[in-house]
C-alpha cells in the first residue's frame, strides 16, 4: 500500500466532489508498493509566473525515489475533443456534454510548475538534483476505449482508463518508463527528494490560539483544525487575491498570521498588516524568528515609509498632505496620504500582503497597499475582515472582486461565551464551538469603588487560591473616555506578589491587564472581565458588547450594577 498523502478515510472519498479522483484514490491507494508516495490535491503559488509555469493545483503527484515525479490529471465521465475548435468536453450519464479544461495541457503546465516551485526552495537546490524524471499524463476512469483519444501530444501510454485501475503499477511504471526513455540520463530523485517534494507540499502545521489558556482540557480541544481552517487554507494556496469573512473566534488572525508565515517561508517578502496596534505588537512578537515577513499596523508602516523617504528626499511628506487635505483627520486622510507619496521616493515594495482586520481600514488606506505590491494586478493580496467587529466605523470595501470565503465554525470560545457574544451579531451564521465551559458570571455592586473592590478579590481568589496565572486575566473597560477612573480604581488595590498591574501594556505571566475593548480587539485572553458598563446605553452599542464578550476564551465574568448586569441575563 503506497503513502498516500491526505489519507482520506472511505467516508470523505465518499464525500469528494468528484467520483473519478476518487476512483482513482482508491486504485493508487491500495495497488502501489509503499515506496511510492503519491499527493492528492496539490496547491501553489509561484515567485515568478512564466509561460509555462503558472500557479495552479495538480489532481495527484507520483514520487517514487528511483524515479522522479508525474503529474496526473483526471476528468470523470465519457470525454470528447472537438478538433475543429479545439475545445474538450465531458459527457454525463444523460449524454450531455460540459466543457472542461483540456486536461493535457492542466498536466503539462503542473509538470513544469512544480518543478518550478522546487527551484524556488534552497532545500531542493542543497540536493543538487539538475535533471530529475518529470512527466505528466491524464487518467479517465469512466471511459473504456483509450486509444480512441491518443493523439500526438497524447500518447496511449500516458492515457489512463477504467482498465488501468486495476493494474495501476502496470501503467504508473510505464507511464514513468515512457519519460524515462525520453529524458534520457537523469537522476533518481532518492528518499531526500521525496522528504523534500513532502515538506513543501504537505507541511503538517499546528495552529494554536495567539494565547496559553488555564484550562488544559479546553485548550487541546482548540489546537485541532476545524473544517474551516483546513478549507480556506486549502483555498488560499492557489489564489492570490482573496477575502476571508468570518464572525469572532472563527480563526480569522490564526489564519492570516500562517498564511503569512507560509509566504514568506515561500521566498515572498511579505507584510502582515493590522489596524489595531496592540495586535501588531502581539504578532510582531510571534513572529521574530520568520525571515522575510513584516509585522506592522497600518500607521506604524505609514510612520516608517514617511520617515524614510523624508530623509532620502529631503521633503516633509505630512506637512504636504496636511496642505492638500486641510482640516482632514491626521490618521484617517492626512498620513494614508502622506504613505501615498512616499512612493514614488521608495523604491522597495512588498511581494504579498496579508491584511488582517480589514473592516478598519478606510477606502484611503487601499490604494497605498495596493501600490506597495511588486505586482499590482498580481502579486498576493489577502484580507481577513469581520463586519461585525468594525468599531471604528470604516469602509467595507476592498480592493478583491472576488466573493469572500466565509469561516462558520467559532473555535475560540466556549459555547456559553459564544452564546453571550452572538446576541449581539449580525451576519453570516456562525456555529457554536462544541466546547463546553463555565456559565458567564456576573459581579453586581452598586458603585465603582465597591465593583473594584469585587473585580480585584475575584482575581486574588484565582491567583492565590485556584493557580490561575496573572498573565491569563485581563480588565476591559467599555467606557473608553473614562478609562482613567477604572484603571486607578484597581490600581489602588493589592496583588499577590508577584502579579502587578499593568496598564495598556504588553503582558507577560505577572501582570493582569488592564486594557479598552476598542484596543484590545483581535487579542484574546483566557479569562475577561468585562467593566465600565453602566454609563453606556447597552442597545446602541452592540459592536462593542459583541468584541469584548468574544475575547474571552474560557470564563466571562461582567461586572456592573445589579440593572446592567440583569440586562445581560
């Protein structure tokens, strides 16, 4: 039995769109010798498109170490080429004819993009492999004539069809012998290069939430792909532009943050760019060990671009654009702008940007993006956005004119918090997560100065009596404008050494943080204490109510007076 890479238990073959892969699945599954490796369902992005390299995917990909590699593609039903057009059609059971790709031409181009995505990748270049067996062919599983469809840049040897499944070595060897005798010498492509062909095509990846939570039990739970994550990367490998929606907790920035890192490990020189400035600082973090990756908010790169070309030209790019859009928002037109002209100063642009929270970002700020690609019609563009979550009031409008891929599953927060959260969603239904946990809590007291005194003994309890570490709590504070009276409310009152406050900082496993719901969007934390509620009307801030519940992953608790916290109940 050959490695087959997925393994697909019957119940998805069985769920496949196309009946013929999996017919043919099945053959190279159970018929090949384990030496062979055989990928189903390939994906990639090229550096470079050329005229016979191009981005694409390919059906199967054939390894075997004494070989090379072929590329396979298959077309289901009966099959007809009309020369007079050159087009290929498909035929159903009804007779009806469907126009598909010419599948010759699908397997030819995957033969060469393949090889030149391995060319892309310094582990593949150390292997020294100049001229390794690489061959294509088509398979038709449904049909029983083969040699009615050979043709001269179609031999029968490399023409699958219903007889070839059940002699599938027969015909992968000959198939493999054929552009043996037509390349000549070449060299075995070995173990190393299968082990290679594997890690770039089939990278296993974990991806874990941006932060540790108490609960060991829960958080195992999260670390396993949901459905949706493994659709939207499979989406994402072969498509430059694309706009990923999804509720909160749907995965939004885990996704964005390894689409990123899979780019730049690629040999893209990549940006990942947020709004929300906490959040750059969290993924900068993250990500400091990735080569070619970028790690910034938007104004942190407008402030960085500006700065440079002011000091390469000798201009003052704010003060112009403060000239042409007088009396205009410094940080919403004045810098977007001011980024804009630094462009045409700065030589150096981004291969791929990765945009996370794009329902922040104003219509100015997408055209500077745009123009900081080396590509602009090209190169990958990827923006990851909840319309739930725009807070800050921003344009929904992206520069992607394809439609969205939408994430439904929530696989953040436990189903009691998801619950809470989604009374105050509007959009796309989103599955709860099967993730039981704790009933939200809720902390009434009268006045400030008395629910200050209930937060901080709630947290000594979990420091010092429950082992819960200071680092998994935060404070968020709904009543931005008054943020100063929460924050010295608590700040007055004592810690368990070591845990102290901390400020609108950047946290670590001493500190219980204190933070606004608007800046700590796009973050989450294992616990959260949801403050400054009473002097806000709870019916016409939604948006708000909605980002604050969902960042916490594993226990809710609100606080208020006993009006505010029965409102919520």
């Amino acid at each position: 039995m050959s490695e087959m890479i997925p393994s697909l238990t019957e119940r998805q073959l069985k769920e496949l769109p196309s009946n013929a892969e999996a017919k043919l699945y099945r053959a190279l599954r159970d018929n090949l010798p384990q030496d062979y490796a055989v990928f189903f369902q390939v994906g990639w992005i090229l550096r470079r498109e050329d005229d016979q390299a191009r981005d694409g995917e390919a059906d199967f990909l054939v390894c075997h170490p004494s070989h090379g590699y072929l590329c396979i593609e298959v077309k289901g039903g009966g099959i007809r080429f009309d020369a007079a057009i050159g087009e290929w059609f498909s035929v159903d059971r009804h007779n009806q004819q469907h126009s598909i790709k010419n599948p010759v031409g699908q397997a030819l181009r995957a033969k060469y993009s393949i090889w030149s995505k391995l060319s892309e990748q310094p582990s593949w270049r150390q292997l020294q492999l100049r001229n390794v067996l690489r061959g294509h062919a088509v398979f038709f599983p449904d049909i029983g004539n083969k040699r009615a469809l050979s043709r001269p840049d179609n031999p029968e040897t490399l023409i699958g069809a219903s007889q070839d499944l059940v002699e599938i070595k027969s015909w992968v060897d000959k198939a493999f012998g054929y552009w043996g005798d037509d390349a000549g010498s070449f060299s075995p492509l070995g173990n190393r290069g299968v082990d290679v062909i594997r890690k770039i095509f089939a990278r296993s990846f974990f991806v874990a939430p941006l932060v540790s939570s108490r609960l060991a039990d829960q958080e195992a739970r999260r670390l396993e792909l949901t459905n949706d994550q493994v659709r939207v990367l499979d989406f994402l490998r072969s498509r430059r532009r694309v706009a990923v929606s999804g509720g909160a907790g749907t995965g939004k920035t885990v996704l964005a943050l390894e689409k990123a890192r899979r780019l730049a490990r690629e040999g893209f020189n990549t940006l990942l760019t947020c709004y929300n400035r906490q959040l750059a600082d969290h993924l900068s973090a993250i990500c400091s060990d990735v080569g070619n990756l970028d790690v910034m908010s938007f104004h942190q790169l407008c402030y960085g671009r500006v700065d440079r070309a002011n000091k390469l030209s000798g201009r003052d790019l704010i003060s112009e654009a403060k000239g042409t859009y007088p009396g205009q928002n410094l940080y919403d037109v004045q810098l977007p702008n001011a980024f804009s002209y630094s462009l045409d100063v700065l030589e150096d642009r981004y291969d791929a940007i990765v945009c996370d929270e794009g329902q922040d970002f104003r219509e100015e700020f997408w055209v500077p993006l745009e123009l900081l690609l080396s590509d602009f019609d090209n190169s990958p563009l990827y923006v990851f956005y909840d319309d739930n979550q725009n807070i800050y009031a921003r344009a929904g409008t992206f520069p992607i004119t394809d439609e969205p891929f939408t994430l439904t599953t929530n696989c953040r927060n436990t189903a009691p918090i998801h619950t809470a959260a989604y009374k105050h969603y509007k959009g796309v239904p989103v599955s709860p997560p099967k993730l039981e946990g704790d009933e939200i809590q809720f902390d009434a007291a009268p006045s400030r100065s008395v629910q200050a005194a209930k937060i901080n003994a709630r947290i000594v309890d979990l420091i010092a009596n429950q082992g819960v570490s200071a680092g998994d709590i935060t404070v968020l504070i709904v009543d931005a404008l008054n943020k100063a009276d929460y924050y010295s409310a608590l700040q007055r009152l004592p810690l368990p050494k070591p845990a102290v406050w901390l400020q609108e900082g950047h946290r670590n496993a001493n500190t219980v943080l204190m933070e606004t719901v608007k800046r700590f969007k796009g973050l989450e934390s294992p616990i959260v204490i949801l403050w400054g509620l009473d002097a806000i009307d709870l019916s016409a801030n939604d948006e708000l109510l909605y980002v604050g519940m969902s960042r916490a992953k594993s226990l809710l608790v609100v606080v208020g007076t006993s009006a505010t916290c029965a409102s919520f109940q």
